[in-house]
C-alpha cells in the first residue's frame, strides 16, 4: 500500500494532467505567445486540501482528484480577474496575461477560465456545477466588497466577513463537495466548517506575506496590497492599537494621496506593522483560525489522515512565499 506522501504525489501528478488536458482545448491564438493560463498548479494548495480531507473522511481519491480540477480552475479563473483588478506585472515569478496582452484579454480570458471551471463541475454532476455556480458568486461578492473598502478604516468584523466570502467559500465548496464524493453526507457541516476556516487562515497569512515577502522568492509583487489600499488584518491590527493607530491613520493617509510609484509611504508602514509586532500578531490570528478547525478533524473517520491534514493546515500559515 502506497504512503499518504506517495499517494498525494500521484494524485496531485494526475490533476495536473487533467489541467493540462483543458488548457489543451484553448485555442492558443487567444493568449499569444508564452504559456496557457493554466499552466502549472503553483502551490496546489485547494487540491492538497481536498486529498487530504478526503484521506481523514475515509474516502477515495478518484472523487477529490475531479473535485481538484474544478478547484483549481476557479481559483485560477480568480487569480486572472485579481491581476486585472490589482494591475498586477507578476504572478508566480512571471509576467501576467494583463501585463503581456492587456487588460480587457485578462478579464475575458478570467471568463473563459470560469466557464471550463462549470463544465468540468457539469460533468461531476448537475448538482456540483450548481454549488460551484453559487461559490463563485460568493467569492465575486467578496471581491466586490473588498473593492468597495480600498482606502477606507473597516473593523476586523468587515475584514473576516471579506475574507470568508473571496478566499474562504472557494476552501468552502471543495470541502463540501469532497464530503460528498467521500459519501460521508452527515459530515457535511462539518467539513464545510474546516473549509471556511482554513481558507480565510490562508488569506491572512497571503496578506502577511504582502509585508514580509521578497517577490524574487515569493514570485509576487510586493506591497502591493497596502500600495493599493486593501484592508488587511495588520493594518486593521494596528488601527485599534491606541499607541500607534494615529501614526498608522497619518500614513494611510499618505498612502492614500501618493502618486503611482511613489512607495515611501508603504514601505514605512510595512517596517512600523512588522517592528511593532502587527504581522506576527496577525499570523497568530491565522493560527487560532487553523486551531479551531482541529477538534472538527478529530470528529472525522480516520485519525492518523487527520493528523497529516493537520499538519497541512499549518503549512498553509507557516508559509513564506
């Protein structure tokens, strides 16, 4: 019998197939010279997931391998609209399609990504594809949200409400579609619990990154979020932090009326959040996230894949690209 270690390589080898599979029906005239949009699953980190939590509900791999495909394709679909969103020139250490070929090239192709997303949702089951149709809808609506807050002071209740709708319901519905793949319906709650918590422990830990990451490692630009004023828990951290939110609120401000380029003001938050200690306490918060989650994985079939999807939970905040 195969190793969890082994058998996770395989399967992760075989999604990577399947997405090379549909990015071979995209016609290559639609995004020029250079690699498809799905090429290469990054850190893989939903179809890790999905294995591992198929693993602790006792299920087979087959199901979360499909649940995967559509994972991955939804995530991508939104990292191709984040890019635009952003102006964003990296991803993954490359040039973005929005950089390469123009905006309005990296929504459509974002669209199309969406679309290959359902279909292959479809051929799971009609059911699938329509819970994945109300995922997306959520992680928009959580996009939206996050738009509608650039620039503006939002509580720490606003900021979780943002995370668990544009990064959270993605983790969300590959949890409770590989629940269902395991034939294990009466843990759907469950898992849909363990889902949310770690997608929302992932973005925080994203947006730590945004100050303490080297974009030559991380393969992303840096200071990119606090440059394009985006609510993220550091800042939000620091703003109730009496000794220093009058400091933060001044070069917020100045973040605020920079002109494109100008990166003074980021960088000097960025040293206040990571000196005062904002980073490191956000991260923590990740962490309690990811806690919490471990007495749900206790309630799951088998224990020892527990353990290891534990331990990949904690990965997914450890991380530093």
């Amino acid at each position: 019998m195969e190793s969890a270690a082994a058998g996770t390589t395989g399967s992760i080898t075989r999604i990577e197939e399947e997405l090379s599979r549909v990015a071979a029906g995209i016609n290559p005239r639609l995004y020029g010279e250079g690699r498809p949009p799905l090429d290469g699953l990054g850190k893989a980190s939903r179809s890790r997931f999905a294995l591992l939590l198929s693993d602790a509900l006792g299920g087979g791999r087959a199901g979360a391998e499909r649940v995967a495909v559509c994972a991955e394709l939804a995530h991508t679909a939104s990292l191709l609209h984040d890019d635009c969103v952003d102006l964003s020139a990296l991803r993954r250490g490359r040039p973005t399609l929005n950089e390469r070929l123009g905006l309005n090239a990296g929504i459509l192709m974002g669209d199309l990504v969406v679309s290959l997303a359902l279909e292959e949702a479809w051929k799971i089951s009609p059911h699938t594809a329509r819970s994945l149709v109300e995922a997306v809808g959520k992680m928009v609506q959580g996009a939206l949200l996050e738009e509608r807050a650039r620039h503006r002071r939002i509580g720490r209740d606003e900021f979780l409400e943002i995370i668990s709708l544009k990064t959270g319901e993605l983790f969300r519905w590959t949890a409770v579609e590989t629940c269902g793949r395991a034939g294990t319906p009466a843990l759907l709650e469950t898992c849909a619990r363990v889902g949310s918590l770690a997608g929302s422990a992932f973005q925080v830990a994203d947006d730590v990154l945004d100050f303490e990451s080297d974009p030559s490692f991380s393969g992303k630009d840096s200071l990119k979020d606090i440059s394009e004023g985006k609510a993220t828990l550091p800042v939000i951290l620091a703003l109730e932090d009496g000794a220093v939110s009058g400091e933060v609120s001044a070069l917020l401000d100045a973040l605020a009326a920079a002109p494109p380029g100008d990166l003074e003001p980021a960088l000097r938050l960025a040293a206040l959040l990571r000196e005062r200690g904002f980073t490191a306490a956000a991260r923590e918060k990740a962490l309690a996230m990811i806690a919490e989650t471990f007495p749900l994985i206790d309630t799951l079939p088998v224990r020892d894949a527990g353990a290891d999807l534990k331990n990949f939970l904690l990965t997914l905040v450890h991380r530093n690209a």
